[in-house]
C-alpha cells in the first residue's frame, strides 16, 4: 500500500534501517535514528556507528522503520553528509512510502 509519511507522526528518535548503495552498486547497511524533518523537504538521520565506506552526497538510500503496527519502506536521495558535530545526513522526503501491516499479538509501544 502506498501512502504519505506525515499521516504517521514518526516520533523523533525512531530506529531507522539504510541501505545505502554507493559507487559500486553494493548496498551498504547502516543504523540510523530520526533527529527531526521537515514536511516535503528533508529527513534528518543521525548515524549511530560510522560507516567503513564513505557516503556520498547523491546516494541513493532504501529506508526502513518499524512502528506499532506496521513497517514503512521508502527510497530517496542523501542531499548533504555533515560530520560536525556529528555524522549525519539530510535525505529527502519521500514522495510516497510503502507500508507493510504486521500481525502482532502484542503491539509494540
């Protein structure tokens, strides 16, 4: 199902999942957190363990984030790497994200 990120309300600080493929086409998997966004504009990530590869400014950048009931998957574009004061990235809100419903006995809170 495809639909808007703004209908969810993601909470700032939400884990986020990145595969980020650089220059050589390899994916490249990276543990993120949310640090805030602006509405049509961009995501900012905050980068929890630096990576071995560099990331380029222009990556492409599948995302992925767990709420209560359901997994959002997007995929978008880096627009800036900043490393002062520490390494995050500005990556550019999606347009439309897929939503994958889960079945959960007890939802998660």
């Amino acid at each position: 199902m495809t639909m808007q990120l703004t209908g969810f309300r993601v909470p700032i600080g939400t884990r986020l999942q990145l595969s980020i493929i650089g220059a050589d086409y390899k994916a490249q998997s990276v543990l993120g957190q949310l640090m805030g966004y602006r509405v049509d504009i961009c995501l900012l990530v905050y980068i929890l363990k630096k990576p071995a590869v560099v990331i380029p400014r222009d990556a492409i950048v599948a995302v992925r984030l767990g709420l209560q009931s359901a997994i959002i998957q997007f995929e978008s574009v880096v627009d800036y790497v900043c490393e002062a004061p520490c390494l995050y990235l500005h990556v550019a809100y999606p347009v439309s994200v897929q939503i994958e419903q889960q079945q959960r006995k007890n939802p998660r809170f």
